[in-house]
C-alpha cells in the first residue's frame, strides 16, 4: 500500500508539474507575441519618427528654380505650389531653406519666408517661396556691406572670440550687376584651461571678401565669397604651468577658412541679415547690412 501510495503521490507531483511547465510556456509564447506587436508599434513612437519639411511657391515664372535645406537635398521647382524635400528630419532637428538657383527665362528674383526653425512633432507645412519680377535696367544704386560678426566658442575648457568688423564696397552697373571686393578687420581672443596650464591669446587678422550679385525685382542677391585669416597668422600670448609655477610665450596659428554663402537683402538702406552661429558650443551672431549710397 505504501509502494502504491508513493506511486500515486509521484504521479500526481509530475501531472502537476507538467501542467505548470505547459502554462509558463505559453504564458512566455503570449508575452513574446504582444512583446513584438509591442516593439513594433513602439519604434514610431519612440524618438524614431520623422518629419518633413516643404511649403509652397507662388510667382514662378521662368525656369532653374532650385531650393535647398540645410544646405543639401536639392529640389528643383517647375511650377508654383506645393513643395517637399525629400529627406526627412527627426524631432528637434533645424532646418534652413535658401534658393540655390533662382529662375531664368525670364529672369526673377526669389525670397524665402519662414525659412528656418526647429522640427516640433510634426511636418513644417509654413515655408513660403514668392517669386518676382526682374527689375528695369538702371535702378541698381552702389552701396556697401557692412559686417559686425561676433562669435563665440566655449567647450570643454577652450574658449575663444572672433569679431569682424568693416565694410565692402560695391558699384551696380546699368544692367543692375553688382561686383565688389575689400577686406575686413578680424579680432581673435581665447583661452584654454586644463588641470596644470592656462593658456590665454589675443591678435588680429584679416578677411578677404569678393561681393557678386545683381538687383531683380526689389531684392539685392548677392554671393559671398570670403577668405578668413589671410596668411594664417599667429596669435600670441602666454601659458603657465601651475604644477611647475612656469610662465612661456604662446602663439596660436589662426587657420585659413574659405566660405561661399549667398545673402538677399530688400533694397532699402539699412537692411539687415542676422544669422545665429551654430555648433556645440557655440553662440553669437553674424550680420551684415545693405548700406546704399
């Protein structure tokens, strides 16, 4: 009887057992299913998600019309209406509309209103493009641009300040092309901290610029294209070791940079271009304001 007890005793433990195993399987089987269902829904949801960026042109009416974000992604432009870059954005990133090219045959000028921002949950729907008539020859006034950049930056123990002031002059032709060159003032002050040195430097360079453009409708588009740094030269300082209480000149080479950039301004004297610099970092603003003689 005890043989039999122990029999039906074991029996019993290993039907029960079994069950257990069978039901921790399939409750793992249902978890694993809404688990996948879940993380598929999930990754639109979770910071993966993006977003596009467009608008809408009005007053096409030559051809070449060509918008860029940020500097890239293309986008030719045939007719007036809605438009979108092909590259989407994800949540908080900046976004900057220019014209690259604008249109010819007939030849218009093109202003961007709304252009810049920062994506915020949904797709940015608000870029306008108008675009307007060429103006008649003989209305372009010479004038001048003037810069005052102020930019700064700080990071991880480095920090430094570059100001260019000054202006370039121009002259607008009959045909209203404007051509014009100069150069300006830059003004370099830093630092750097680490655990034993602090490092300090001061000194001045120059920018070259050359100013192309023309006046169509009532907009001045003119390029930019800008030497900083002429000759990279040094600027100089000292650094002290506080570990070894030792103080030693120090020069800090200025890097030559080369941009090209494409500013349109309204033509009324005084019109402003203020730019945010960006980049870790990095704060200040670059400006430069139309002064027509």
């Amino acid at each position: 009887m005890d043989i039999k007890a122990d029999n039906l005793i074991f029996s019993s433990i290993v039907s029960l057992l079994t069950k257990l195993i069978e039901i921790v399987v399939l409750f793992g089987l249902v978890t694993s299913i809404f688990s996948c269902g879940g993380n598929g829904g999930g990754n639109d949801n979770n910071g993966d998600a993006q977003y596009s960026v467009g608008g809408s042109v009005t007053g096409l009416a030559g051809s070449g019309l060509v918008l860029r974000n940020n500097g890239a992604d293309d986008l030719p432009i045939f007719n007036d209406g809605p438009f979108e870059f092909a590259a989407k954005l994800d949540d908080g990133d900046d976004y900057s509309v220019t014209v690259k090219d604008h249109p010819t045959s007939p030849l218009q000028a093109c202003q961007v209103t709304d252009a810049t921002g920062s994506i915020n949950g949904s797709d940015v729907t608000n870029v306008d493009v108008s675009c307007m008539a060429t103006a008649t020859g003989g209305d372009c006034e010479s004038g001048s641009i003037l810069y005052n950049h102020d930019v700064t930056s700080d990071y991880m123990g480095f920090s430094q300040t570059i100001t260019v002031t000054g202006s370039v002059p121009f002259t607008c032709d009959d045909s209203n092309n404007i051509s014009g060159s100069g150069s300006l003032n830059i003004a370099v002050t830093g630092s750097v901290v680490s655990i034993c040195d602090q490092c300090s430097w001061s000194g001045s360079a120059t920018m070259d610029v050359t100013l192309s453009g023309a006046l169509v409708a009532t907009i001045v588009t003119i390029q930019f294209d800008e030497v900083w740094y002429v000759g990279s030269p040094v600027a100089s300082g000292t650094c002290t070791d506080t570990c070894a209480n030792e103080t030693n000149p120090y020069n800090y080479p200025l890097q030559q940079v080369l941009t090209s950039h494409t500013q349109q301004f309204p033509e009324i004297n005084g019109s402003s271009i203020v730019a945010p610099a960006i980049g870790a970092g990095t704060a200040g603003t670059y400006s430069w304001t139309l002064l027509i003689q």
